[in-house]
C-alpha cells in the first residue's frame, strides 16, 4: 500500500487542473453562500426575500455568472480525476485498483453523507461519490459513443422533465409545496438561526431526509444528478483522451471554442435570467420549461468559458505564478470545501456569531472572496510548504490505503 501510495503522489499532479480546482472552490463558496445564511425553502411563493436594489441586482449577477457552474466545473474535474487516478492505480495495483477505488469511494459517500445530515444540507461530496461509484461499477467500459449519448441525454432531461411537470402538476400540488416549504423555512429559521448546534444538526438531518423521502423532492433531486453527471461523463472523456497533458496541442482548438462558450453561455443567461424573474408564480409553465433549457445550456457553456479561460491563462508564466497560490487550494479541495462550511456556520448559525438571515446578496458577494482569498488561499499556501497533502486529503489516502507517513512537501511538477 506505501508503494501504491508513493507512486500516486502529488508530483504526477497536473498544475493547470489544481488552478482550476482553487477556482472551482471559490464559486462554490459564492453560491453557498445564500443556503449559509437564510433557509433552503426561502421564496417558494415567488415573493423576494431582499428587496434593495444593490441586492436585487447581486442576486440576478449572481443566478446569471455563477449559479451551477461551478458545482458544475468541480464535477467536470471529478470526471477527469476518476480517468487519471483510476488508470494510474491499475497500472500500479492491477486487479486491486477497483477494490481500491470502491473504498476510496465510499469514504467520500461516508464524509458527504456525515457532512449533509449534521453540519450543512447543501452537500454535494455524497452525490460526486454516487455517481463516481456509477462510472466504477457501471460505465467504466462504456464506448466513447455511449457516453457521449448519455450527456445528450442528460442535456435533454429538463425539457422532458418540464413537459413531464406541465402535464402532472396540478395546482392543489403546487400550493402543498409551498405550503411544506414554508413550514420548512419556519423551522430552519428557528433551529439554524436560534438553536444550538444539536437544534441545527437535527434540522440538517431533517431537510436532508426530506431531499430523499417523496416523489416531488426525489424528482427535483434527481435533477440535480443529471446536471452533475452531465459534466463528470464530459470530464470522463477529456481524462481518456489525455486532453489535460496536451493543452498546448489544442490552443487553436481551444481559442475558438473559448468564445463560441462566451456567446451562447451569455445568450442563455439572459434568457433564463428573464424567464425566470418574470415567472415567478409557483408552479410549471411552458415558458419554465424554455427557462430550464437555457439554464442547463448556461451552466455548461459558461463553465466551458470560464474553465477554457483560466486554462489559456495559466500556459503564460506569469500567469503561473499568480495563479500558484490558487492552485494551492486547489490541491486540497476536500480541506477546503469543508473548511466553507465550518466557518460559514460558525458565522452565521445561532450556535455561532448568529449573523441568521442578515447578510444580504451583496454583501454576501464580497464575503465569498474575502474569505476565500484571505483565509482559505493563506492557510492553503501555509500548510503545503510543510507537507504533501491537506489534512483532510491525508486522512482520505490513510482511509483508503492503509497507514502511511504524513509525508514532508516536496517540489511539484508542472
């Protein structure tokens, strides 16, 4: 296991894809952010929650720039990550490589599901590891052609799920939904804004279970799924390809897809953007189901954008080294991503400085950046000049191969 774990060092790492990563991490936190401070259920009646026009305006930006792609951008590194790391742990292990990756999987499963019924709802560890498990035990033979049929599915799910929607919601339906998300809402207030931190863990539980245990909740969690194995099957096929070790063979490949993704992802925003702050009203409508198409086209072709956009970049060594202390947080994604939670419930949580229900969009866009950048990329910069992996990462490889050295940093390659 020492030899496996050896050979699976952060010297094999690729630069550009931790970069990304660190972005990633800092989209997330941005559209967290809202679920950190106010209750999932807010405005299921379609009325605004902010009503200040810098917070109105935040709240467009922010549904238009970031809502989905970055959630979208880390499962599209997911994919890519099970290709590589996969393939090095057969070359490596052989037969022992799928064991491997089962245990390694299923620790994640073990950490999201911990993470989402106790600390924070909004955790997205437990569906990566689903799905990883998916293309483990399932699609891990899958033809190129059968992949890419099953992104093209998944790009068309909305468009079957908003007629599918049209034709069974009724609107005694809509108005029991509404209805339980306000009662939601109340309780969320009470336990996340007042409670201690057993009222909050409770309530976690509770809004967890709820996203698992009835039709209408399955149905809309089920489209979150196919929205993030819509971009870990295209990661999936950029990992078999190579792709990541041959940028530079792509840059005119890459130029031109850059700005196709700027224009349509654009396009699509202002679409879904107008759609769905004109149709507010609960329930289904043939316009939503337009809404929904642009969205899911937005968030993949925005995410390209953004994702071909650091990757341009960062081929410019000064670029580099801008970027390093980014890729340094990106090199420990799941210390990270936990990190967001620990300090944005202790912010806001009533167990904590009980800052509930105060910040608005606004300054819940500023938040995000600050404290990204001026906790969570110092403290990464930090720990990696003492040692290899972030703490979290070197208790997953301890879980996953056995006992090992916490091993010393040392110089990573490019």
């Amino acid at each position: 296991m020492r030899h496996l774990e050896a050979s699976l060092s952060t010297r094999q790492r690729i630069v550009t894809l931790d970069i990304v990563r660190g972005f990633a991490l800092l989209g997330i936190l941005i559209m967290n952010m809202p679920g950190f401070v106010s209750s999932f259920w807010i405005e299921a009646d379609g009325t605004h929650l902010w009503t200040e026009p810098v917070d109105r305006a935040a709240e467009v930006l922010r549904e238009m720039l970031f809502s989905g792609k970055f959630n979208s951008m880390f499962s599209l590194l997911f994919g890519i990550g099970f290709t590589i790391q996969f393939a090095r742990m057969q070359q490596i292990a052989g037969d022992l490589a799928s064991r491997l990756y089962l245990r390694r999987l299923m620790i994640l499963l073990a950490m999201g599901l911990l993470h989402a019924a106790v600390f924070w709802t909004g955790d997205v560890l437990h569906v990566y590891a689903v799905l990883g498990l998916v293309l483990l035990l399932v699609l891990r033979h899958a033809s190129d052609r059968l992949i890419l049929a099953l992104i093209v599915a998944c790009l068309l799910y909305p468009v079957v799920s908003g007629v599918l929607r049209l034709l069974v919601m009724t609107p005694e339906v809509t108005a029991a939904l509404v209805a339980q998300a306000k009662v939601m809402e109340a309780s969320n207030n009470l336990a996340y804004g007042k409670g201690n931190f057993l009222d909050a863990a409770q309530q976690h539980t509770r809004d967890f279970m709820y996203l698992y245990d009835n039709i209408w909740s399955l149905w809309g969690t089920f489209g979150f799924y196919v929205q993030m194995a819509t971009t870990m099957l295209i990661g999936v096929l950029i990992g078999r390809h190579h792709l990541p070790e041959r940028i530079t063979e792509f840059l005119p490949t890459i130029r031109r897809m850059h700005w196709w993704a700027f224009g349509i992802g654009v396009a699509c925003a202002l679409t879904f953007g107008i759609i769905f702050e004109t149709q507010r009203t609960p329930g289904p409508s043939p316009l939503k189901v337009l809404g929904s198409l642009a969205y899911v086209t937005c968030r993949l072709s925005m995410m390209v954008f953004y994702v071909l956009t650091i990757v341009r970049m960062a081929q410019l060594p000064e670029w580099q080294r801008r970027f390093a202390p980014i890729a340094a947080a990106g090199r420990m994604p799941l210390t990270n991503y936990l990190m967001q939670t620990a300090i944005c419930t202790t912010l806001f949580y009533g167990w904590g400085f009980g800052f509930w229900g105060t910040a608005g969009p606004a300054l819940q866009l500023a938040l995000a950046p600050a404290i990204f950048f001026l906790v969570q990329v110092p403290l990464s910069v930090l720990w990696l000049r003492h040692f290899e992996y972030g703490p979290l990462e070197y208790a997953w490889r301890v879980l996953t191969y056995g006992r090992m050295r916490f091993k010393p940093a040392t110089a990573v390659a490019g």
